[in-house]
C-alpha cells in the first residue's frame, strides 16, 4: 500500500483553491505565527494478540506543526500538517492535511475554502450527529480525531442565528488499523477495494446547513447533510488468495440533527439525535443525551469534580453499526486547577441488552509551558460474540504520550 493513496492526488485541487484565493483578495499581512506539537508515544497491550501478525507493543513518532497568517482585515491562511510513525502498525504511519485554509473575513458572513476540521455535538462518549469530517480511526477509537475534509463553507451571522452552508467536493476514506495493529476487527480490511453508491465516487459532491444560536442558557444546533456516508457499510470478500476480507461500501444518505446544551446551575444538559435515510436500505433514529453535575471547590480546594451520566440508543438494535445502540454511560471528572492543568475522566460504559461493559481513563499533566504527558486506559469486558466490540475482547491497551508544544 503507498504511502498516500494516489487519489488523494485531488487534494492538489484545493491547494491552488486556496492559493487562488489569497491572490485574489489582496490585502498586507499583519501577524503570522508558527506554532504546534511534536510527541512521543508507547502503547502497551497486556493480553497476549487473537490475530497472527499482531503485535503487542508499539511506539510511535507524531509531528503536527501549524502556520497561521493573519491580515490586516481579519482574513487569515492557516495550514496544519500531520505526520505519524508507527513501528507497529503500517497503516497507522500515515499523513494528513488537518487544515489548509483561507478564511475572507467580512462584516456579516466569513468564506472558508480548503481544508478543515469542523465539529458538531455536545455529549461526552458518543459524537453521534458529527459528520462532516471523517474518522482518523488509526490515530484512536474513540473518534476525537479527524481527518481534514475539503470544503468550501460560508457562515452568516444574524442576530437570530448562524446558519453554515457547506460544499464538500470530495471525500476521505476512513483509516482503518493494518494486520499487524490493535483494535481492529478479525477480517482484514481491504481499502484499496472500496466501492461506493455514487457513480463519482469519492468526487460526489456532498452539502450540509447547519443552524446555530444561543438562547440565554439554551445552545441549539439544527443541521441537515446529504452526501457520502462517512461510515462504510462491511462487505464479505476474499482477496488473491483466497483469504476472507472485508470491503468498505460508501452509500449516499441523509441525516437531519439536532444536538443541544442546557446550563442549569451546577447542571449541563446534553442532547444529540438524528434521523438518517440510505444507510443500509433502512431509516432510523438515534439519540444520546444526559447530563454532568459539577461540584466546584470540593474539599475547600480549587479542584472541581464532576459527574457525568448519558443514555445511546439507536432504534436498529442489534443492527446498528456502531457498539453503543442500547448503553448506559458514567463517569468522573477532576479538574485539580492548577498551574499544571491537571485533569482526569474515568467512565464505564454498559450495555443494558447484554454483560458488555467498556471502561476508560484519560488524564493528562502540563510540565513546565512546553511539556503536556497524556495517559489513556481503555478495557472491554465481558463482551459477547454478538457484540460489535467483540474482537477487541483482548485489546486492553495502556498509552502514553509525551509531546512537546512549540
């Protein structure tokens, strides 16, 4: 497999969109700035491997710098680069274009065009209603990290909202772990199969509106998409040798959301449902939403400690293509407030059908202004055969990352 994939060539397209587009609207700089992260980081996994070729440890290498450039009128250029090295997993040594923008500031609306990352949603474990970038699955499961779509949005800002309008001319397949990673599937995934519902393929051109505004205490966001799913639906195969393999299909669907936050005293109420058609030839809703409790100056202290607790349901059941369609979730939040920034969040997870329970712990430290240290847990217990975590049954993993902000 290359390095990067020869279609990802089109990216070429919104570079000189974006080049275009800085000389077209002249104008003298007046800031710009370099900064971002380099990191180290060590995986462990306890349990000994289910699959052949699996390997028990890594380490890896993470290099993302950033270069913003603002203009006198408030338009600016940004581009974030990523690059990971990973000595256990091919597919996990990858590059991305996180961003490569050029934002044409004006008085009552702002021109994005090029490449960004843009996020909706509100609740804690599952990010249900976001949709416009793609899952960077290698980088972890969790879906917190994203890699860069190509876009062209346009936002207008109204006293009684934002609305966003989006252009996404071309599409990014998901990353999915090789067969020498972790926390993948027992059937290889084969990415260089991948079909798709359109006959464009990855040059469907896909929309999004999005509604936004704060009502007091009340934040509410309205969102409609049509476009490329940005998860693939498995397909049976064999490949050369005859070897069972699986290959990612890309439908066309729509989804309509909403995703809500509520701030009640100590209180956050959190909501995010859709309805999506052309998943599977089947319509459905799906819903998470609950609640964090935060006590602030526990033990006469500067630390805060938070509650959290959210219910996932999705009405396809046992059909549902993700592991949390009938799922209780709880969990702790510390935040010390000190100078070092120390914070921690330890939650469960447990499905109300079954025994399968997935617990988590994320904390992280600052070490001086430059030094951050992140630990991550993640365990899957008692997951059943049914159960769509059940081939990460053994894939207890145990991560450290030391990265040094510049």
């Amino acid at each position: 497999m290359p390095f990067i994939k020869p279609h990802r060539a089109g990216w070429t397209l919104l570079f000189f969109l974006a080049i275009l587009a800085l000389f077209r609207f002249p104008v003298k700089v007046f800031a710009h700035e370099i900064s971002g992260f380099a990191a180290g980081e060590a995986r462990l996994f306890p349990n000994e491997a289910l699959f052949p070729g699996q390997n028990d440890q890594s380490a890896s290498f993470a290099l993302q710098p950033e270069y913003y450039h603002e203009f006198e009128s408030g338009s600016s250029f940004t581009f974030v680069p990523f690059l990971r090295v990973d000595s256990g997993d091919q597919e996990r040594t990858h590059f991305d274009i996180r961003e490569l923008t050029y934002l044409w500031l004006q008085e009552d609306y702002e021109l994005r065009v090029g490449v960004r990352k843009v996020f909706w949603g509100t609740t804690e474990i599952l990010h249900l209603v976001d949709i416009i970038n793609q899952n960077d699955q290698v980088e972890n499961i969790d879906t917190e990290d994203k890699l860069g779509q190509p876009m062209v949005n346009v936002s207008f800002y109204r006293d009684w909202g934002t609305i966003d309008v989006f252009m996404m001319p071309f599409f990014r397949e998901r990353t999915f772990q090789g067969t020498g990673g972790r926390l993948r599937f027992a059937t290889p995934i084969d990415d260089d199969r991948v079909q798709y519902e359109s006959s464009a393929e990855e040059w469907h051109t896909d929309w999004a509106m999005r509604y936004s505004h704060t009502f007091g205490d009340l934040d509410i966001g309205l969102s409609q998409f049509i476009g490329t799913n940005r998860e693939p639906t498995l397909l049976n195969g064999t490949d050369s040798n005859g070897s069972a393999i699986k290959i990612p299909r890309y439908e066309q669907i729509k989804q309509t959301s909403i995703d809500a936050s509520y701030v009640v005293g100590e209180w956050l109420w959190k909501l995010e449902s859709l309805y999506r058609t052309g998943q599977g030839n089947e319509n459905y809703f799906a819903w998470t939403g609950g609640f964090e409790y935060t006590f602030t100056g526990v033990f006469d202290s500067a630390m805060d400690f938070g509650v959290v607790g959210e219910w996932m349901y999705d009405t396809r059941e046992e059909r549902a293509t993700n592991a949390f369609e009938n799922d209780i979730a709880t969990g702790l939040r510390l935040a010390v407030n000190d100078a070092a920034s120390t914070e921690a969040l330890f939650g469960w997870v447990q499905d109300l059908d079954t025994s399968a329970r997935f617990l988590f712990l994320e904390a992280s430290r600052r070490f001086g202004d430059n030094w951050l240290l992140t630990a991550e847990l993640r365990a899957f217990i008692h997951q059943p055969m049914e159960d769509l975590f059940f081939d990460l049954r053994d894939d207890e993993i145990m991560q450290m990352e030391l990265a040094y902000y510049f």
